[in-house]
C-alpha cells in the first residue's frame, strides 16, 4: 500500500506539471524496485488524473455541449497522440521508449525547448485565439510526450506558449487536451484490466485511481495559482537537474 501511496503522489503531482508523469513513475519503480510497477498500474494512475480533471474543469466541459466547434478543435488535437499511442502499443515499441536514458536525455531537451517558449510575449487567449490551425499544431507537438521525459503537460505548454497564449491559458489548453488522451488510455486499462483476475492487482489499481484522483485536484489548484504569480523556469531548473543526476549515475 505504501508503494501506491507514493505512485500516487507522484502521478498526481507530476501529471499536470510540466515534468512528465510518466518518466517519474519509471524511474522511482525501477530504483525502488517496486511490486506495483507496469503499464497496468500506471494508467489506472492516470484514471485518476482523468477523473480529477473532469471534475474540475466540469464547467468547460459542459460548455462543449453548447460549443460544438471547440470540442471539435480538442478531438483533432488529440487525436494523433491517441492514434500513434495505439500504434506504439500495438507494436510493443512502448517498452522499448521506457529507457532511463531516453528518459535523462528527453527531460533536458525539452526542459530547454520549455525555457524558450516561456520567454513568448502573451498576446492570446484560450477563448478567442485557439483556431483549428493552433489545435492541430499543439496535437501534433502532443504526439512526443509518448516519449517518456518529454512530459504531454510540458510539450503542449511549450507549444501553446511559442503561439504566444497566455501561461494560464496555454496551461488551460494542456489540461483540456488531457481529457481524451486520460480517457483513451484509461479505456485500455479497463479492458486489460477485465482479462485479470488477480484480486490483489484489482485492489492496487482501484486504490491508485482514488489517491491518484485526490493528488491530482490538489495540483490543479495550486499550480494555476502559480502561474498567476510566477514563470515557468523553475521547472525548467527542475528538469535540468533531473536529467544531469540520471546521466551522473548512469555514466559515474
């Protein structure tokens, strides 16, 4: 149960911040050797992260009921990432992209690629500049964070962000492109998760979604608060010194 707890937090805090999820939870199975590791658990965390969006950007979402040609603009966007997602999947190139030092080498890279697009001048904003031509160019730059180290929260801030939105807003946009990529691999875990009669995995998964669901909410408040007040650079520093310490211990 501690190893969920810990999984939890992590995918919780890391999920929506622009430090990839995904890479974290890698490499803190791996060097803790963890029981409760693999693509089950991992996207039952991410369950978590769907429901927690879901409920907090619930206004929005029922605006797309009136607003049909912006949730047309949120499935184009994220419809490559779902569509290369299941290739990478269906041809088992996933594990093979689950490398530590893909992983060291993604997180310093796009860490830097961050730094540039927050230095942008904002001129635009979610509800009167996110044009069709902008959600197919953010949906494709989404496409990388398949790439572990790269994060999906922090390619599509970078890219929301070198199109000059706002840093609310280009974090709103991520968070709404979330929801189909969370809700595609959420599915897939469903129906792995249906083949499993380990009780034991079951009570793992279904304790992973609800802490994972918690800490989720919890970041979504506070780092729209920060960047009310603050830049981006301090994940920049962050992603930066995560990747020289894995490289350090994988080359010393």
């Amino acid at each position: 149960m501690l190893e969920i707890l810990l999984l939890s937090f992590v995918q919780g805090v890391t999920e929506f911040l622009p430090v990839s999820s995904s890479a974290h939870l890698i490499l803190i199975s791996e060097q803790l050797s963890f029981d409760a590791k693999g693509l089950t658990i991992d996207i039952s965390l991410h369950l978590g992260s769907l429901l927690a969006v879901i409920l907090f950007f619930k206004k929005d979402i029922t605006d797309f009921l009136v607003n049909k040609s912006l949730l047309i603009k949120i499935i184009i966007s994220s419809a490559p990432t779902i569509i290369m997602g299941i290739i990478l999947v269906k041809f088992n190139i996933i594990d093979y992209l689950r490398n530590t030092k893909i992983i060291a080498f993604s997180t310093i890279f796009f860490g830097i690629l961050l730094y540039f697009s927050d230095k942008s001048q904002s001129k635009k904003n979610f509800k009167n500049d996110f044009s069709l031509k902008s959600s197919i160019y953010i949906g494709l730059m989404q496409t990388l964070a398949l790439i572990p180290g790269v994060s999906r929260s922090g390619i599509t801030i970078t890219a929301a962000r070198f199109l000059r939105f706002n840093r609310i807003d280009a974090a709103k946009i991520s968070f709404l492109l979330s929801i189909p990529t969370l809700f595609a691999t959420s599915i897939y875990n469903i129906l792995n998760i249906s083949n499993i009669q380990n009780i034991e995995i079951s009570y793992q998964n279904f304790w992973s979604t609800i802490l994972s669901f918690i800490f989720s909410y919890i970041t979504l408040i506070f780092f729209l608060k920060f960047l009310k007040k603050f830049s981006l650079i301090f994940f920049v520093f962050y992603r930066i010194l995560l990747g020289i310490v894995i490289l350090t211990f994988l080359y010393l």
